[in-house]
C-alpha cells in the first residue's frame, strides 16, 4: 500500500477530529487537552507526509 494514502487518511481522521473538537469548545467543554493532542496530530501526520515526498525522491533519483 502506498504511505502518501496511509499518511493522507490518517491526517483527514485528525482533521476531522480537530473540527469536532473545536466545536465542542466553542459549545463550552473543557476539552483543551484534546484540541493539542489533535493538533500534533494534524503536525504530525503532515510532517509524514513531506517525510514520504522526499523519501520516494530519492528512490526515483537513485534509480535513474
């Protein structure tokens, strides 16, 4: 399977959980904890993914 759709889903699902969260601060719940967890994920999962880019570069780069 190709990691740039692994890394890709796996930022959508913590963007999307990032929404979800926010909406509920803004409704009034605690839940700032959340809203950084879900934030390093969004980082993560991005980091991940420019991660994978130059990893696949340099396979085309060494295969030519």
């Amino acid at each position: 399977m190709d990691l740039r759709k692994v890394f890709a889903i796996g930022t959508g699902l913590w963007i999307v959980a990032l929404i979800v969260v926010l909406i509920l601060l803004a409704v009034g719940y605690s839940v700032m904890p959340l809203v950084i967890m879900c934030v390093a994920g969004v980082i993560i999962g991005l980091l991940l993914l420019i991660w994978e880019y130059f990893d696949r570069w340099d396979y085309r780069r060494l295969g030519q």
